[in-house]
C-alpha cells in the first residue's frame, strides 16, 4: 500500500475517524472501479449536486458533459468543487436499529476543475473516459465528428485534496444486545451485468463483442 499522505483541514475525516485512509493507492481503487461520480459546486449562491460519469488519468480526475450544462458553465470558470464517489458492499443488520450500517468504500476530493481546451488533449480525454467506463468500446465505435465536440466539454479536476473513508466488517452491537433474538449479519451487495439486450436494428450477424461478454467493475479496479 502507498504510503498516507496528511489530510488537509477540509479533508480530514472528523465523525468515525478510524475509517479514513488518506493513501492514493486505496483512492485510485476505489476510483477505477467506479463510474459515477456527484459533484457539488455552488452558482449564484445556490448549492448543487449533479451527477455524472468520469474517469481518471494519473493524478487527474476527468469529467464530460453538455457544453451547455449549468455545472460545466460554471466549472469551467475554476469554481471550487467537491466530487464523490461512494461503493456499497453491503448492509450491515445490527440487532438494534439503531447500530444498523452500511460497508461501502468512499473517496472525497476537493479542488477546481478547469476546462480542457486543446482539442486533442478533449479527444484523448473523452477515450479515456470511454475507456474507463467499457474498456475497448472506443475503437468499436464511429468517433466524435466536430460538431459532437463542441458539444461536449471535458474538465479536469486534480487529485490533490481528497480523504476516503471505508467500512468493513460486521455489526457492531451494544454488549447487551447480543442476547437479543434476532438475525444480524451482513447481506452482501455487488454491482452484477444481466442479459444483454441487442437494439431493434442491429445488423443482421453482428456478434456480442468480447469485452462485453465477462464486463465487471471489479475487473476494471484490478487492470
């Protein structure tokens, strides 16, 4: 494991602070084998939390969306920013509701997101975020012509002043509360593919691509 880095004041985890890791190596874990990000930023003196899809590159966290969105508008402008990803492992059933929680691996990181503005620096950033998301789609698919591109806006937001936060185990239960009757333990959670669904008009023979047939998060996170 990487070795920790100090939290800063705004990142260091106050409430639970046994669970906060601040190394990037469990950051970067838990960021490669997510997907969707929120990011909270204020506009005119009104709060925000939007949700959107993302990837990384080395130290860098990337993020797309409509040229013409209210949170690109603004980000773009190098307005403060504060972007979380969340995994859920699992319910944990204590035997009192109030000890009830969650395993779940967290990443919070704080900074300002500039836009990317070099147009090939914009179409390498939307293959990784391609990437990141399916790894090998970007090369089975047409690429973004001009006018897709000035539609879309790409910002880049540094890993630099981040905290996670990571939960395991079982319930933790009042000592005498183990004498209650009930059930307690964990129920695992897991992000899981179903049955692909092939579009209405699909080339008659267009074979399922192999990097759609064993897709898994977890396998993204390890590569």
């Amino acid at each position: 494991m990487s070795e920790a880095q100090a939290p800063s004041a705004r990142t260091r985890v106050v409430r639970e602070a046994h669970r906060a890791v601040y190394d990037r190596e469990t950051a970067y874990r838990i960021l490669d084998e997510g997907f969707l990000c929120h990011v909270g930023f204020t506009a005119d003196g009104q709060p925000f939390v939007i949700p959107t899809l993302y990837g990384r590159s080395d130290d860098n966290l990337l993020i797309h969306g409509s040229a013409a969105s209210r949170m690109l508008k603004n980000m773009k402008e190098g307005l403060p920013v504060c972007l979380t990803v969340t995994l859920v492992d699992g319910f944990v059933l204590a035997r009192s509701i109030f000890n009830q929680s969650m395993n779940y691996r967290s990443v919070v990181v704080l900074g300002k997101a500039m836009l990317v503005d070099d147009p090939a620096q914009k179409l390498e950033a939307l293959q990784l975020l391609s990437e990141h998301i399916i790894p090998g789609r970007w090369a089975d698919v047409r690429q973004p012509n001009e006018r897709e591109l000035k539609q879309t806006s790409v910002l880049r937001l540094p890993i630099e002043e981040f905290s996670c936060k990571v939960r395991t185990g079982p319930a933790i239960d009042d000592e005498e509360d183990y004498s209650f009757q009930t059930w307690a333990g964990v129920l695992p959670l897991e992000m899981k593919t179903g049955e692909l669904i092939p579009d209405e008009r699909l080339l008659q023979g267009q074979k399922i691509p192999e990097y759609m047939r064993n897709y898994s998060r977890k396998h993204q996170a390890e590569g």
